[in-house]
C-alpha cells in the first residue's frame, strides 16, 4: 500500500476504522436461517463467535456463566475484584455511585487489595461446575505466579492479555515472559493480545497461540490512545492480523483465530469486523449494557487503575436490555445496538453469504460518508443512526 508523506522525515500508511468502511452486497442473497455463526476453538464450538470482554463491569461468574449457556464464550479476569474480594459485589455498588472527579482515585484504592490465590481456582472452580468452557485472563506480569491455580481448577483456555503483548519482550530487569514456550507447556488453547499490527500478529501465531485478539485502544472506556499516543483503527488492525494468518497458514499448515478487540458499539460493527478478516470478537461496552452486567450501567478497563499511569477511565453505558436481547434480541431499539447477532445473520444473509469463513471475503469499500448520507433528519432528531 502507498504511503503518504507526514513531512520530509516521515510517511505513513493511511488506516481506516470502522465507521469509515462498508460491505458491500454480493449478486446473491440467502435467508437469514441456512446461515451458519458459529464459532471453533480447538476443540470448542460456539453458538455465537463471540467473547465476553475480561472487565469487571462486563464479567462476573454469574454473567461469565449466562453468556457461556447462551453460546458465546465469557472470560473472567483473574487479576479483578473477583480474585481480590470474596465478595466484591459492595464494591461494584459503590464504583457505580462514585462521583466523576473521584472515580479514578478510588478505583487504584480498591484495586491495591492484593489477589487471593484461593479465590483463583475458586472462581474457575465455579466455571466448571456451571457446565460451560471455563475461560479466564492473566496479563503476561502475572500468568507465570498463577496460572498454575487456574489449570489445577480446570481451566478449559487461557487468555494472556495487556494493552500490548509481544512475542519479544525485552527487559532488563526481570525475566521476560517466553510466550512460545510457556504456550508449548500445555495442551489447552492459550489466546494472546492485544496486538494491532501485520508483523506482530505473525510473530504472535508463530508462539502457538490458538488465538490473537486484535485491538489496540478502540474500546469505549480506553484512553490509551490519548494517554500513549499508540493505537491503530481496527479495520485495518484486523485486515492486517487477517494477513498475518494467511502467511502463518501458508507456512505452518496451521490456522490461528482472529478476535476483533474493542470498538464495536453495533451489529453493523460486528458484521465489519468479521468482514475484515476476524473469526469472532469480543466484547466489552456492548455487554456491560445488560442489565445483568455487574457494572450497574458503569464500564472500565483493565488499566483503569493502573497505579501509576491509568489508561482507562469509568464511563456511564446505562443498561439497555437484558443480555438475551443485546445478543439476540428481539430488538425495541433501531440503532443497531441491541440483537447484535441476529443483525450479523441478516448482514451475512443480505451479502449472500452462509459461514463466517465466507464472509470473511466480502468486498468492503472506504465509504466515509456512510454513516451520514441520507440521515439528514435522523442525526438532527437524534434518532436511528443519528443517537450515535
């Protein structure tokens, strides 16, 4: 792809979200029932390729457990309040009723109680005895000190995830994390990220990671895009991990899982990035809009409070439906943010395609003025498109 000069001294390539393109419909169409959603894992199948995002407001082992009986896949944070406190539900009260100005102050504060290592395998423990695959999140700093917990509870996959994982990690102070032979250790799939880029996304397949999440500072109540100044759009982040796993399979035979991260608001998002390249997503913002979401309408992420250099902040999502209706409706709303999968069905359907593999090749063009053309009347009542 062309570059564009930034100055003398430096060009860059030009990178698109997904608000700047759409999908566009093929010479068939398919009834929204012969389409196939689901999703494969190693040896785990999905009815939705879905993830529920590793943050406080959005998983719980109650709602980890509903999301996992409706057919997607939650992922509870093993460095959260869950492992924290034996009962964090006080806690999660008051993060809700906490003033603005104060928020970030007293999340550090609460977030300084040290992980349990009993409540570890006490949490997975629950996991498993729900019946669903139990999945579970440790950043790179933590997973050598306790990942060990989780595997004896009978962690089914483990997610090895921070703001930016690499495969070369370089400190000269401790020993760094070797992800290719930490993931070598065990026979159960470890998924890795965040990542944002072609090159980083290979050499995290070439780990043996069975899956790469793809997202760098999209999601809704991530700052750092702002606090670090590092980031990239995510449909050209996902086409480019999309590339990666091309050349991965190419070379190895093997095929690595692509999860779009982060700044997916409505079923049109999900449709995008799965029309980029990506085999599921995972979600955050979306799902902390359940009224079942332990957040109580309240959304943060994992750096939030960092203690040092906070890189996310708490924002106020409201609860919109119950999880079943942002799932799969039926919808009472018409913006797009409630049945995000039934939206992916008809999306699929529409372009006339009948698996995610296929859809994966959709012709997608740059359309800036998507979001806009025709909505005159919408944007100016705040309504449809327009409450965006």
């Amino acid at each position: 792809m062309a570059e564009i000069e930034i100055g003398i001294g430096k060009s860059g390539r030009q990178a698109y979200g997904f608000d700047d393109i759409a999908i566009v419909p093929s010479r068939r169409t398919r009834d929204p029932h012969d389409v196939d959603i689901t999703w494969q894992i190693d040896a785990y199948e999905f009815d939705l390729p879905l993830l529920g995002a590793a943050m406080d407001g959005v998983s719980s082992p109650r709602s980890v457990i509903e999301l996992g009986r409706m057919g997607g896949l939650g992922v509870l944070n093993l460095e959260g309040l869950w492992t924290r406190y034996a009962d964090p539900e006080p806690l999660l009260a008051e993060i809700a009723e906490l003033d603005t100005t104060v928020a970030t102050a007293r999340m550090q504060e609460i977030y300084k109680q040290p992980i349990d290592p009993d409540l570890i395998g006490q949490r997975v423990d629950e996991l498993k005895s729900a019946g669903i695959v139990a999945a579970a999140s440790l950043t790179p700093q933590r997973v050598e000190q306790y990942h060990h917990l989780a595997l004896q509870a009978g962690l089914d996959i483990l997610v090895i995830q921070g703001t930016v994982v690499s495969a070369e990690h370089v400190s000269s102070r401790e020993e760094p994390l070797n992800l290719k032979e930490f993931i070598a250790r065990y026979d159960i799939p470890v998924i890795v990220g965040g990542c944002a880029s072609y090159a980083s996304a290979l050499h995290l397949a070439r780990t043996g990671a069975a899956g790469i999440l793809v997202g760098v500072g999209p999601g809704n109540a991530c700052t750092t895009r702002g606090v670090l100044g590092v980031g990239v759009p995510q449909a050209t982040a996902i086409a480019d991990a999309a590339g990666a796993r091309v050349r991965h399979l190419e070379e190895t035979g093997r095929y690595v899982q692509i999860i779009a991260d982060g700044g997916m608001r409505t079923g049109g998002d999900v449709a995008k990035a799965i029309a980029c390249g990506a085999d599921a997503v995972m979600l955050g913002s979306p799902l902390a809009r359940a009224s079942e979401a332990p957040g109580r309408g309240y959304h943060w992420g994992m750096a939030t409070f960092h203690p040092d250099l906070p890189r996310g902040a708490r924002v106020r999502v409201d609860a919109i439906g119950s999880l079943r209706e942002i799932l799969e409706g039926p919808a009472a709303q018409n913006d797009g943010t409630l049945n995000l999968f039934g939206a992916l069905r008809t999306s699929m359907a529409t372009c006339g395609y009948a698996t995610i593999k296929e859809f994966q090749r959709a012709e997608v063009l740059i359309a800036p003025s998507l979001q806009t053309e025709g909505k005159h009347y919408q944007r100016q009542q705040g309504v449809g498109m327009g409450r965006r």
